[in-house]
C-alpha cells in the first residue's frame, strides 16, 4: 500500500493522489511492484527498501553521499496482533522496525513499514500537532517523539496488566496466570533491546553531522530524548519488578511442592506401620503369644497397629513435620 500526503499551506495535512514536491509517502507492506516503484520513481536506494523490510534490522541511521539520502530505521512497539488473540494468557507485546528514508534532491520524504501500526496512523489523520510534510527533519522529530510515547502508553499497560496477574496468582496460582506473567517479562526485554536501540540512534541524530538540525527543532529533540530515557528507565523498573516477583513465585511453588512431599512422606511411613505389625502375624512361625484368647484376636494386632501409628503421627507433628 503505499499513500502520499502533503501539508498545504493552513498547515492542514491531505491526501494526495501522487507524489509531489514537499510531501511525505507512506509505504506499508509493498508488493514486488510498489517496491520496482519506489526505487525506479521516487529513487530510493535498493539497499534501503531491503533494510526497511526486514524485521529483524536493528535501530540505526545511515547516510549515501552519492545520492544524498538519508536512511533512518528505528523499532516501534505493537501491540495490534496481540490484542486480536483470544488466549489471554499469551498477551505479548513485540517491536517492529520502522523505516524513514530523507530525499532532498526531491524534496520528499519516505517513510516504510512491514505492518499498519498507530505511529502512522496518527501522522497520517492529524492527531500530531505542528506536523508538516515540508519539513523533514521536524516530521522526524515528531514520528520518533509518537513512538516514544507509544512505548510509555504499553508500559503503563504492561504494568497494569502485571499487577491484576499477580493479584490472580495471590488468590489461585495457576498456569495460565505464570505463562502471561512469562509473557510480558519477555515484552519487557524486547522494549529494552529496542529502547536502547532508538537512544543510540536519537544521540546520532543530535549530534547533527547526518541530518541537519534547526534550532526550532531543537527543544523538539530533547523532548524526544527525555521520553526516550524515561521509557528505558521506566522499562528497567518494571522489568525487575517483573522479575522479583517471577521469582518469588517459583519460590513459593518450590516451597508449596515440598510441603506436599513432605506430607505425603509423612503419611507413607505412617501407614506403613499396620503392615509391619500384620506381616508378623501373617507368617507361617509359631508366635510367642499364640494360644492366648485375647492375643490370638484380630483385636490385639489391630490395636497395636493404631496405637503404633498415632504415636507416630504425635512424634512427627512434634517435630514439625505434620501440619
């Protein structure tokens, strides 16, 4: 799918039906032909539409003296996928790359992503104030600062969504509970990888050797910056929440399992009593108290074996061992 947009003069942005100077060209999911398109017409590099299209590109920034375009690809999270499964204890958040491609020659700019996300979306209906299609490096700006922000709204999530699990876990521990819990200590992972990835990238672009920077962008950047940093500090935090409390869990589940063994060991010795006393009097020897009315009875053995076994279960509950 590809969509082109421009900013007129009121600062309203629209949809164009093609490309033309001072716009901005949303590539989402190209087939074979919109890929030849946008490398025969528009003039993107080949190697910029194959690094924008793998998903496992990590967060940088390049720079092609030749043609002069400027290629910057930074992870977004999603969350889109997820939301549509049915099995909620397999909530999941990921990142996903997403591709922005600066051409002043022809005062354009590309920006390519492997799925629809809500970055875009956002860009693309006007929910992002001062945005202007002619401005590249501040529609940059404002597309990192969107990410950043999204980033925050899924953590908040995550964290929302931890506490209720662990609340279930506190009442009943169950599975399906410990898998979201596995679930979202995994999205935490992927949002610092990425985090940390974007810093890198962002720092480059502050350092204004591979994009120009304005001053009117600059307060922009540092807004960018400051969310960037607080999404890492925000991700650190709950992940070793996240990770504290897994491990407190395995603790107690541990600890609950040997309670159970112990018990059950308790319970086996226990009843292995009875069959000790009645094995002696099921052997084929002469016994010492055989003849004896009241010995010779099912009622002595039987006696002795209860006997036997409380003063067992007494020694054991002593010891602690018997709750």
């Amino acid at each position: 799918m590809i969509e082109c947009y421009k900013t007129d003069l009121d600062g309203v942005t629209e949809r164009i039906d093609a490309p033309e100077a001072g716009c901005w060209i949303n590539v989402v999911a190209p087939t074979a032909d919109e890929r030849r398109w946008l490398e025969d017409e528009v003039g993107v590099l080949p190697e910029f539409v194959r690094s924008a299209l793998d998903e496992e590109e990590t967060s940088h920034i390049d720079f092609d003296e030749d043609v002069n375009q400027t290629f910057v690809i930074v992870d977004y999270p999603s969350a889109e996928d997820v939301e549509e499964m049915r099995d909620p204890s397999m909530l999941q958040y990921t990142t996903l790359p997403l591709s922005v491609v600066l051409i002043p020659e022809k005062d354009l700019l590309v920006t390519i992503s492997l799925y629809e996300n809500l970055v875009i979306e956002d860009l693309a209906h006007g929910r992002v104030r001062q945005l202007n299609t002619r401005l590249r490096t501040r529609f940059l700006l404002l597309l990192l600062l969107r990410v950043s922000q999204r980033y925050l709204i899924y953590l908040r999530r995550i964290d929302r969504l931890s506490n209720k699990t662990e609340a279930k876990l506190y009442a009943a521990m169950r599975n399906e509970e410990l898998i979201q819990m596995l679930s979202l200590e995994k999205s935490l992972v992927y949002f610092s990888t990425s985090l940390k990835s974007d810093e890198v990238t962002l720092n480059k672009i502050m350092h204004g050797r591979v994009i120009q920077l304005y001053e009117d962008d600059q307060e922009l950047l540092e807004d960018v910056l400051i969310e960037i940093r607080q999404a890492i500090e925000m991700c650190s935090i709950y992940s070793n929440t996240l990770s504290g409390t897994m491990d407190t869990f395995a603790s107690l589940i541990s600890n609950n399992l040997n309670i159970v063994m112990k018990v059950l060991t308790v319970i086996t010795i226990v009843m292995a009593i009875p069959n000790i006393i009645f094995g002696f009097y099921g052997m084929n020897v002469d016994l010492p108290i055989e003849g004896v009315p009241f010995f010779d009875s099912w009622v002595f053995p039987t006696l002795v074996a209860l006997v036997a076994c409380l003063v067992a279960a007494w020694i054991f509950k002593k010891k602690g061992m018997w709750h």
